[in-house]
C-alpha cells in the first residue's frame, strides 16, 4: 500500500488516491474472463437440417393424432376426432397395426407396407404431451410417425417423383 509519510507541518489534503486494491480487482476479474469466455463459446459443430415443406400423401390407412394441453395443463390426444387417454391410444394402436398386417396378407406377406402416424400438435403444448403420443404408437409398433406443421409462406418444394 502507497502512504505518504510528508512533513507534519503541510495541512494541505491528500490529492492521491490509492490504486491499488481496483488494480487488483480488476486484474482478476480480467483472469476470470479469459478462462470462462472460450468455454461459454465452444460449441460442437452441428448440422441443422433446412426446413421446407414437402406435401404428405395422405393414404385412408395412417393415423391422425391430434395433441394439445387443456387448460388445466392436463394432455388431450384425439385418434382422428375421439378423444383417448394412454391406455386407449396403445390398444387402438395396436389393433390398427394388426388389423392393417391382415389386409396384407400376414407379417410375412411380401411387400408389406404399414401404415403411419401423423402428429398435428398445438403450438403451445408440452414436449411431454407429444412425446407420450409418440411413445405409446411406437410401442404399438409404427415405425413412421411424421408431423403436421404448418410452413411459412412460400416454403416450398416440389416432390421428387
């Protein structure tokens, strides 16, 4: 610490100031920045896909699952336009799978093509809603569930034929 030890006899104020202790602060408040600020930065290098709207074909056979939160905050999903709590959603899925595997001629049949799902979910709702739409027709066994969504103005392509 800087003290000045001048004559006794000068009444006049001290005009410095002491520095150090604020060059001190400041010295570690710049060590704290250098070691935190590469790692807020580093990211890993990732690929986002570009979205674009590609038309669906909607066949008789998929599955249309509505999915929204209700007002008490509670999920509601709608096969087509009934209502069904989880229970209700896996024994329709899986009866639609066997139902759809019979048409065809068995599990074995060649060329075999199962139905899809289709999730039109709400803006609003929890990824746990949808996601437990999506769990109960995956353990059905659908292997395609696709979304619904509605794209921005003129974000579109033309199918690939």
């Amino acid at each position: 610490m800087a003290m000045s030890a001048g004559p006794a006899e000068d009444d006049a104020p001290m005009s410095d100031i002491n520095t150090t202790p604020l060059v001190d602060v400041m010295l570690v408040l710049l060590i704290i920045f250098l070691i935190t600020v590469p790692v807020v930065i580093q990211t890993v290098p990732v690929r986002l896909p570009k979205v674009v709207f590609e038309p669906t074909t909607s066949k008789p056979e998929n599955v249309v699952l509505s999915v929204r939160a209700a007002p008490t905050g509670a999920c509601e999903v709608y096969w087509g336009q009934t209502r069904v709590n989880a229970e209700e959603l896996l024994q329709r899925s899986v009866d639609k799978l066997k139902l759809e595997i019979d048409k065809q001629g068995g599990p074995t049949a060649p060329g075999l093509e199962l139905p899809e799902v289709h999730v039109r979910a709400d803006i609003d709702t929890p990824w746990r809603c949808v996601g437990g739409a999506m769990t109960n027709v995956a353990r059905a066994g659908f292997a395609r569930v696709g979304f619904i969504s509605q794209p921005e103005p003129g974000a579109y392509r033309a199918p690939r034929f």
